[in-house]
C-alpha cells in the first residue's frame, strides 16, 4: 500500500513509522527539511521537502504506483483540508485531515464526506476520551474503546489484597464472574504471556489486560480490586482544547463526581465558570502551593493535568501524589519523558500524538482486517477481523483450534451482529461474525496474512 504523510511532526512519524514497519510506501513531505533528514534517520520512507497542500506536489507524489491513502497531519488546519479535497480529486481513495479547530467538525453546514474528506481526527477529543475512560474505571492504567465503543479493553496492576492471587484462574471461586470477562494478556518479567486455566498471578505481576462490557468490568473491579472504588473527585489542572472536553464528559456522567478546576488565565476561568455549570473553577497556578491546597486533593482524588506544559503538568502531578490523590494523569506530547512514566513518577502519561494514530490506523487495513489497535502499556495487537463465507474458522469451536498454543492470539469476543459476546471455549464461529482478537507481537503478521 502507498500512504502519503503531510508533516512530520509526532503524529506524522509515529504514523510513517508503524506503516513502514508493515513494509508499506510511505512518501512523508513537509517543508521543514530538518524535520525531514530526522525522520529519514529514523525511518525507511521517501521523503520530499514541499507544500504538500499544492495540487502540483500531490499530482506528482501521486504518479504509479497511485497513493491508496493519504494523510494531512500538518498544524494547519485549512492546509490539511486544502490536500485532502485536492486527494479526492486526484482519486485517492482514503483521505484523513487532522483539525484543530472544532468549528470544522462541528458546523452542521460544513459536510466533510461531501469534501472527500474520509475521516477528521483531532488529538484533544481522542485524548479527552481516553482520559475519561481511565478516571472512570478504577486501577486502570489503559482503556481502550472496541468493537465500535460496545466493548473496553483495560490494562491494570492487581493489588496486593485482590482474591486474584490466591488461586489459579481455573480455581477461582467465583466462576461466572471470569466468565463475563476476557483476560487477554499479562506481563511476567517483562514477558507478555496469554494466559490459560493454570495461570496463578503473582503480586510481583505486571500489567494484566481485560476485555468486556462496561457493566461487567465494572462488577470484575469491584470484586478483584475492593480497595480501589472510583474517585469521589476530580482535580483538573488547565481547561484548554483537553481539559474542556474532558471536564465535560465527567460533569455528564454518572455516579456524579465532584470537579474542581484550576486554570491560571482569569478570563478562560470566568468563561469555563459559565460553561461548566456545578464545577468549582479556581483561578490560579497548578504549582502554588496555596491554590493546590484549595483544590482539596485527597484520597479518592484523581487529579489530571492538561495543559500545554510538560514540565509543569509532570510536577504538579508529582505534587498532588504527595498531597494525597490516588491516581494523576499528565498530558506529555514530548517523549523523552516517557521514562518518567515507566518509573512510576506518575501514574498515566497521554500523548495526544500517539492518541491518534489508533483512530487512524483503521483505514490501512486489509480486506477482513477491520481496526487494528496497539496498546500502550503491552506489546502485541487487538484486531477486529471480519470472517467471510469459506474462511476455515467457520463452524469451528474457539476451543478447537487451540489459538494461543499454536498462533500466539486469543480470541477475546465476537461481534454477531447487534450482540457482542465475550468468547468461551464453546464459542462457535458463522459467517458474518467480527472477532475482536489480541495477538502477541510475533504472530501479528502471520494473522494478517492470514486474513488478508
């Protein structure tokens, strides 16, 4: 497949990169050439220093073979628009515009599909999302949304005092409970592992990785993580294009959370005052002491800080952690400071940048390969794949095929229609059904040729 990157910023290489891997074509234009010999250093990608939002340059770039995707990651809105429309001209199939401005996606006069446009991604929304999803389910370390939002997939650490460690999965007492869960992977020694019915976790285990329904993962976190009940509060640090959106989904949300706000631009704090009906908004610096203090950060406290500043935001999650909050969360677009992250200095780091690329990613699938997600804190992949009239698969029992023993995957759930399932030994495959699989790192490829 040839995939045309506009911009080479984070996105832009973190896309190029994960394409290139995969042995695609990847041509990356931007006009910055320093960007550019970086990104060649890095990666095995053509290169082409110009406007890639002029119609000549796309109309070269796009010469045989012809581009089957194209992607306007630039920091200009009206540019990423400008190639896009200017890609559907051209007739390249998939065309994806990074905006900013939430005026485009959101004015009901504006029709992007009518434009060619194939799918608008904006990091801040995707980020708000995923930062909603972790707050809301307690120990998490991960959520991921699948199966088109009717499914999560939740990486956490088990607790010393979870009833987990006491047993093997197959003698785990409560039976039915594990049954409406999936438990897709865990680290042991930095060895990601499928689990099976013998496996006994160890307190010393990393993270673990579940799948199901919202209603039943959270009754499984309730029983295996008693001592972490869902935050009572929730301290937001800058209320920004991340923090709005963010503060929103919890003030809609139920049970109700108390919000607190800290935004330090008193004219953005009297607005979002006015926005964020019941939320507590104090005008101040995230790193004084003072208005800390006032945010009242306690237990059951989940404070997340999103403003533009990675230094600021890591301290003054450092600084909640020590004045009690359970859980902080920082937005880090820099990733030399995701060693930070790994050593525990902070609970959750999101990068905005590496937010986007899964919703992205979906495009450049094959046939039956409907979304492929990488997670964050586990190597390897969930698929979605989609099984076809004559695929093997069909009529066979999940049992049966003995997956994780010979392909190094576990199917997690099926999807049959308006009915999302979690997969048990009996399972059985028919035509039609979409599988939500997890694939360890080595066996990724062989499952995508498999399907196409």
């Amino acid at each position: 497949m040839k995939v045309i990157i506009i911009g080479a910023g984070q996105a832009g290489i973190k896309l190029a990169r994960k394409l290139s891997e995969e042995r695609n074509n990847v041509v990356l234009i931007d006009r910055d050439q320093n960007a550019l010999d970086e990104a060649q250093n890095q990666l095995d990608v053509m290169t082409l220093r110009a406007d890639g939002a002029l119609p000549s340059v796309l109309q070269s770039v796009n010469r045989e073979p012809p581009a089957d995707m194209i992607a306007a990651l630039s920091n200009s809105d009206e540019s990423n628009l400008l190639a896009c429309m200017f890609a559907n001209h051209l007739g390249i199939p998939i065309k994806v515009a990074r905006l900013s401005n939430s005026d485009f996606r959101d004015d009901t006069e504006i029709k992007l599909e009518e434009m060619g446009i194939s799918l608008a991604v904006n990091e801040d929304e995707v980020t708000a999302v995923e930062m909603f999803n972790v707050t809301k389910i307690p120990n998490a370390f991960e959520v991921v949304n699948v199966l088109d939002g009717r499914l999560q997939v939740v990486g956490f650490r088990i607790p010393s005092e979870s009833p987990l460690l006491r047993c093997n999965l197959m003698e785990y007492p409560n039976q039915e409970l594990l049954k409406k869960v999936r438990i897709l992977a865990y680290q042991d020694r930095k060895k990601v592992i499928i689990p099976t019915g013998k496996t006994r976790f160890q307190i010393h285990t990393g993270l673990i990785y579940v799948a199901g329904t919202s209603e039943n993962l959270a009754e499984f976190f309730q029983e295996i993580c008693p001592s972490d009940p869902p935050p009572k509060r929730v301290v937001i640090s800058g209320c920004g294009d991340l923090g709005l959106p963010y503060a929103r989904m919890l003030s809609e949300s139920k049970p109700k959370i108390d919000i607190v706000i800290i935004e330090q631009n008193k004219e953005r704090a009297e607005e979002v005052s006015e926005i964020l009906e019941g939320c507590l908004v104090l005008q101040g610096d995230c790193l004084d002491g003072v208005t800390m203090q006032e945010a009242n950060i306690g237990e059951h406290t989940v404070f997340a800080a999103t403003t533009g500043d990675d230094e600021k935001n890591i301290m003054s999650c450092i600084m909640a952690e020590r004045m009690g909050a359970s859980y902080t969360m920082a937005k880090i677009s820099n990733p030399h400071y995701d060693p930070l992250i790994k050593n525990s200095l902070i609970d959750r780091g999101v990068n905005p940048h590496s937010a986007i690329i899964n919703e992205i990613y979906h495009f450049a699938r094959g046939k039956n390969v409907k979304h492929d997600t990488q997670l964050v804190g586990m190597e390897g992949e969930l698929l979605e794949i989609s099984l076809s009239e004559g695929h093997p698969w069909i009529g066979k029992m999940v049992g049966e095929l003995e997956l994780t023993r010979r392909t190094g995957t576990i199917v997690t759930a099926i999807a049959k229609q308006e009915v999302v399932q979690v997969v048990l030994a009996d399972s059985v495959f028919e035509i039609g059904d979409t599988l939500l699989v997890y694939a360890l790192p080595e066996a990724v490829k062989k499952l995508k040729r498999i399907f196409g």
